[in-house]
C-alpha cells in the first residue's frame, strides 16, 4: 500500500499550486513574466524543483523522471527488493491570452514500480469553474479520490451515442464540427491540459479522451510525441487504471512503460475509455482537428462563442459558483421543459408516472438535442454576449441583437442566413416579441432607427412573460453593480418589447433579486423578502408584490389557462424557492405543473442557480449544457448525430462556465 506516498504526492501538488497562484495576476492585473508576443506565463523553474526536492526528501531512494524544462531527471539506488520506483511528474507551463486569461495548468505526479502505474495525482490549479480540481488514487488505498471525496464512476460504455461525452484538446474547440464528426454520433467537451482529460474521464464527467499531433511543436504535442513523454499522462493513466478504463496510443496499443518512467515506442496520440470505445476512437479523423479557425467564419464577432476553457483566479469562487449556477439553471430548465412544453400537468404526470422528467434528453415540443436553448436563452444568450462585446449595458447593441435573432442576421455575409440549414431565423419565438421585433428591417438597424420602431410596434396591453424569460443575465452582470444604474437597464430591457408596467416591474424584480442572491448568498427566504420588498417599494407594482407575496402560500392556481403570463412565471419562481428542498426538485417541480414549461422552468432554474450555486445543478444536466453544440457537421465515419434544429453557434450553451465568469467581469 502506498498511503504515505500518496499523501505526501498530494501535499506537493498542493503546495505548488499554491505558490503558482500566489504568482498569478487577478483579473485585469498584468502578469509578471509575459514578454512581448510570446504569450507564455512561465511557471518559475522553481515549482518543479520545490516538487522533486519535496518527493526527494521523503523517498530518497526512488528516481525521478519530469518534462525537460521542469525539473532534471535523477535515479538514485533502489530497495533490494529489486523493486524499482521512479517518480514522473509535471508542474506544467500556462499559457496566456488575451486579457491574461489563463489556460490549462494541471499538476501531474505519478508513481511507477517497475514500469506500472502505482499512483496518481493530478491537481488543476484554474479550471473553467474557478476552482481547483485534485484527483488522486494510489493502488492499495481505495477508489479514486475528486478534491478529497471518493469519485467512482458508472460502468464504462463501449458505444458511442448521442449522450457520449469524449475530452478533446482545447484547440478543437476552434473547428467545432470537424470535432464533432470525430466524435459522432457523441460530443465533446474541450479541456486544455490531458492529464486533467483522463482524469475527467476517470470519474465519469467524460466516457473518454483524445490527444493527438502530428507535430510535436507544443506542450500538448511533447506529452504525446516523444520516448519521454509519459510526464504528460503517466499520473492520469493511473486514475484510469483504478477506474477500471485503458489508455492506448494511436494504432490501439496499451500504453506501456519501461522501468525507468520513458516509453519504448513513439506515441502521436493517446485514446482513453474502454476497449471497444477506444477502438471506435482510434478509427476517427483526428488529423482535420487542428485549431485553424472558428468554424462559422462569417458569424459577427459579438456572437462569437468564448472559449469554453477560458478562465483565471476568481475574484470571489463563491459568487462565481452562484452566477454559473444562474445560467445553468437557465439554460437546463429551458431544455427540461421544452420536453413537455404545452401539455397539462395531467398529460405529463401520465408520460412520467413516477416522477420527472430527471434527464435532459433528445425530442420533446421541438425536437431539440438534449441540453439545446429554445427561444427564452436563445435571446438570454443573445444579451449575455452582447453585454460581454459592449463592455456593459448599450441600449442600442442590445436591441439591434434580438433583431438580428428574430431575423437570422448573425453574419457578416448577409447572404449566409439564407444558406444556412433552416436558415438562421428561431424555430420559436413569442407573439409579443415578434410583434416588437418582426417589422424591423435590416435598414432600421444600420440606420441606428430600431429603438424608433419599437416604439410604434412593441405592445404596451399584453403582460407576456417574453423579457423574464431572457433577463437573468442582466442579473448576473449586476451582481456587483450599483443597484440603481442596474434597475434602469433592467427597466429600459423589458421596454424593448414588453413596455407593460407589470413586466417591466417583474423583470427588475427578478433581476435585482439574481444580483443579490450572486452577491450575498442570503437564504431563500430573504430572498423572498427582498423581492417582495424590491416590487412594492421600488418599482411600485403591487400586481408584481401580490405575486411574490402569494408564493409563499403556494403555486400558482392555474398554468394552462392563461400560460405565458409573467405573473404565473414569477410567482412559481418563488414558490419554488421557499418550497423547494433542491434546486432539482424545484425545476422538476415547475416542469411537471405543465403549461408554458420551458418558460416557467428557465425562469425558476436561474433564481435556484443563483441561490444554490453550480454544483446543485444535476451532474448529467450540466454535462448536456456545456458539451451541447446543435451543429449540422460533415459526413462522419460513425453515425451522424440527429440534429432536427441545427442553430448557429452564437446559440450553443456550451461557453456557460466563460459567459458567467465574463459577466462578473465586465
């Protein structure tokens, strides 16, 4: 058993992460280091030596093997035993883009006896959602270990479907269904660093993961090119072999490694799952997936999606967790309820008789993939990257979006919308919205004259729940904002089509409610009661205080008869609030009372995300979320995935974690 050596290989990973974060710029702060275009933060040479000498010290006998510009290999005498140890490990280089945005840094430290992995650490220091991520297992010690807690993972799937999750290096992001047809019919999930790929997988947040390069020029490229390129997945080839799963190169062969830490045959690409998975995945073409570009060239760059990898050390983990969980919540009740939306509560409790729906899943009203926006987060997604790109609230930029969503015009190619499958325009959009948005013509936006239309075209009568349903990111922005200069731009949103009193009340409501749940992480009920307070006092709107009011006595009486009033929407959020015991069992809740489902439930699912924060999210919802790309893509070798509703990527949930994260920022 290896109980000493593990801790004390978690306690050195631990401590160089913390004397790299201690090294790290805050956001907005330069990074000391970043010289001219290189864009490389150079993690002092002095990490890896802390690591070796911290290793060194507590078993002087056992050699130690590290990447060439991290520490320098040594072997020492080995026990009589003719046992032989060597220690593999990687402190690892982060690089940097713009904004000093982090990405990629993953301790790795591993244990060999013999040539076989005995031991595995693998500590990520920044991670898409700010907070660091230690996996650790050690043969003799029990089942692999997430942050402390055991990680086991279900059974390893041998076939690809439409669920299937496999981890890719970051730069496939950039040639989206190039990836995607590797993949096929599965998806993806983009990960900088490979050792934090494999152990992914080894707890089941992927079924599998994928390195390859035919040129070994980067750090990527090293850890899969070279006889001593085991430092880049030695440590999480050990949490797959704990995990009961296979690491194979490039021609399906089992990763092997020679008594001294190096590899005797040269490895371009390693596969990770089970066996008949990984053969699946070794037949792909993987060399197309180089990187080279975004893939809707044309799309207009304010619709451009972040790189889902994208992060650095979070001001305050805390709150970022709580805006995540916001826009998860958002984005998974839509999907949730676009399952059922329309049916009564009677035809849904008859389609799911002991309860749910508890999965996101393809089908449904619109025939969406599991995880895909309808109209409510297609316009949220719409103000978020708008919100990013103009640094703030921009009034104009903002109305000129949703026009361009309820037209398709996202491209800098005007002829594209037409050429795109099903053209760009929504499959779904509501009657108050079209009223406001439909007679807008592309001459009303290059003109700067779309606020003018508006006011001749948006319905002051209806009290639709259109701008609720797409207001949660304002919330999120306003998180540490002043409340008053928040307020106004909440107000002057929902005037855009909804310029009823009572919507415009409800949707400041709501928002001012997200930011001080993002903020304060103040419990429910105060929550409550601050709505309630926020209604009457501040927007003067009793119709909006009687509703939050009334949640505290129950749900709405009735959601079929009059759906899609925002009255409905905002009261069953904060009857699911006070009444909810999980953020599940609240957005479950709203789904199965039937009605306007997908609407009630994004509105719910962002108040409960922001209360309880990310990791309430159900594991399998923010997996559809953050993995769902609606893309037609090329003839694929294995069974095409079946995408009724393919949509631009402006419209893909899958860069929640980075638009939260930005949200805070700007």
């Amino acid at each position: 058993m290896y109980w000493r050596a593990l801790d004390i290989a978690i306690h050195a990973a631990s401590n160089a992460a913390h004397q790299i974060v201690s090294k790290t710029p805050s956001p907005g702060v330069a990074a000391a280091g970043i010289t001219g275009d290189r864009d490389i933060l150079a993690i002092d040479a002095g990490t890896g030596d802390a690591i070796r000498d911290y290793l060194s010290n507590a078993f002087p006998a056992w050699g130690i093997v590290g990447t060439p510009d991290a520490t320098t290999s040594r072997f020492d005498s080995q026990p009589e035993s003719n046992e032989r140890h060597v220690w593999i490990i990687d402190p690892g280089p982060a690089t940097v883009g713009a904004s000093d945005r982090l990405t990629g840094l993953t301790i790795s430290i591993a244990l060999l006896r013999n040539g076989v992995p005995v031991l595995g650490v693998v500590h990520a220091v920044f991670t898409p959602h700010g907070a660091a991520d230690c996996f650790s297992w050690a043969e003799g010690c029990g089942e692999v270990h997430r942050n402390g807690s055991p990680a086991p993972r279900d059974s390893w799937p041998d076939l690809i479907d439409a669920y299937t999750v496999v981890a890719v290096p970051a730069s496939s992001e950039s040639d989206p269904r190039a990836t995607l047809k590797c993949v096929a019919p599965g998806r993806f999930l983009a990960v900088d660093d490979l050792a934090y790929r494999l152990a992914l997988t080894a707890v089941g947040e992927a079924d599998g993961a994928v390195s390859y390069s035919t040129r070994p020029t980067s750090r990527e490229a090293f850890a899969a090119g070279s006889a001593h390129a085991s430092s880049g997945y030695c440590a999480g080839h050990a949490l797959l072999i704990a995990a009961g799963g296979t690491l194979v190169d490039q021609d399906g062969i089992s990763i092997s490694y020679l008594a001294d830490g190096t590899i005797s045959r040269a490895v371009h690409g390693v596969f990770a799952g089970s066996r008949g998975f990984v053969e699946t995945l070794t037949n792909r073409p993987w060399h197309p997936v180089s990187g080279s570009g975004f893939d809707d060239g044309s799309l207009l760059k304010q619709f451009v999606p972040l790189p889902t990898t994208a992060t650095h050390r979070a001001i305050n983990p805390d709150a970022l967790s709580r805006a995540q969980g916001c826009l998860l919540g958002q984005f998974s009740g839509d999907a949730l309820g676009s399952l059922v939306e329309f049916k009564s509560s009677d035809q849904i409790a008859r389609m799911y008789p002991v309860g749910g729906p508890f999965n996101l899943v393809d089908g449904g009203h619109f025939d969406t993939i599991a995880g895909q926006p309808t109209d409510d987060s297609e316009m949220a997604l719409m103000l978020a990257r708008t919100l990013i790109d103009r640094g703030g609230w921009d009034e104009e930029a903002i109305v000129a979006s949703y026009a361009r969503w309820c037209h398709g015009w996202l491209f800098e190619d005007a002829h594209r919308q037409h050429s795109y499958p099903n053209r760009a325009t929504p499959f779904d959009i509501g009657n108050t919205t079209s009223m406001a948005l439909g007679p807008i013509t592309q001459r009303d936006i290059d003109g700067g004259e779309v606020l003018n239309r508006l006011a001749q075209t948006a319905s002051a009568t209806t009290q639709a729940n259109g701008a609720l349903m797409r207001v949660a990111p304002l919330g999120v922005w306003g998180s540490f904002r002043p409340t008053g200069d928040v307020a106004d731009a909440v107000r002057a949103d929902a005037s855009l089509t909804h310029p009823n009193r009572v919507c415009i009340a409800a949707s400041a409501t709501f928002a001012l409610t997200i930011a001080h749940a993002v903020r304060t992480h103040t419990s429910p009920r105060d929550l409550w009661d601050f709505a309630r307070n926020h209604a009457r006092h501040v927007e003067h709107c009793e119709e909006v205080a009687d509703a939050i009011d009334s949640a505290d006595v129950g749900p709405p009486e009735d959601f079929q008869t009059n759906m899609g009033w925002v009255l409905i929407a905002i009261r069953n959020a904060f009857y699911r609030l006070l009444h909810s015991a999980t953020f599940q069992d609240g957005v479950i809740g709203t789904v199965r009372a039937g009605g306007d489902t997908d609407t009630n439930a994004a509105i719910a699912g962002a108040l409960l995300g922001a209360t309880y924060g990310r990791d309430a999210v159900p594991a399998q919802w923010r997996r559809m979320i953050v993995t769902c790309r609606p893309a037609v893509i090329p003839e694929s070798d294995g069974a095409a995935p079946r995408i009724m509703k393919p949509r631009p990527a402006a419209f893909w949930p899958a860069d929640a974690f980075a638009l939260a994260q930005r949200l805070l920022e700007v």
